[in-house]
C-alpha cells in the first residue's frame, strides 16, 4: 500500500509538472500575442495621428488636393499689373489665372 501511495504521488508530481510547463508554455504566448497587439496599436495609432495632423493642416491652410491655390475670382483687373501675366494680387498663380494667360497667349497666336 505505500508503495502505491508513492507511486501516486510520484504520479501527481510529474503530472502537475507537465500542467505547469504547458501553463508558462501558453502564458509566454499570451504575453508575446499581447505586445504583438500593442505594437500593432501603437502603430495603428501613429498613423491615425500623423492622418489628424496632415488633415488639420490642410483645414487650416484650406489645403486644395492639387496644392494650386484657387482664387474664385475671374476678373484680371485686380492682378498686379492688369496685364493678365497669371499671378494674383497675392504673388500667387492660381488655376484661373494660369488658364486666362494660355487662353490670351492662344488667342495671340491665331491673330498673328
């Protein structure tokens, strides 16, 4: 009879080793699948703040997706010279001052 009781405790010993082994076994993966997870996030959110900081700068400069400014008003009297050379009153070519000169320089072509 003892000797079975040995046997059984030996029995138990090894048993809640192999538990114990498989237990760090999967809390060692849990552990490297939660920083997976949080690199993953930390990433996730540097790319959603660089997004927010790109998009609050291009509100805040009223950003054009062509990046050419846009002055809605067609009329050249108020360039800098009048003279329709494409730039407006602020030093800038916007897309209808661009398209006003090639318009002019055209029209001067087919007249020559």
């Amino acid at each position: 009879m003892v000797d079975a009781l040995r046997q059984a405790a030996t029995n138990h010993t090894e048993h809640m080793q192999l538990v114990q082994t498989a237990h760090e076994a999967t809390l060692e993966y849990h552990k490297t699948a939660q920083h997976t997870r949080e690199l993953e996030l930390l990433k996730l959110r540097t790319q959603l703040a660089h997004y927010e900081r790109s998009m609050t700068f291009a509100v805040a400069n009223k950003a054009r997706p062509n990046s050419i400014p846009v002055n809605n008003n067609t009329d050249m009297s108020n360039s800098i010279s009048g003279s329709g050379n494409g730039i407006s009153e602020d030093g800038r070519r916007t897309i209808e001052d661009v398209l006003t000169s090639h318009a002019k320089a055209q029209q001067e072509r087919h007249v020559k």
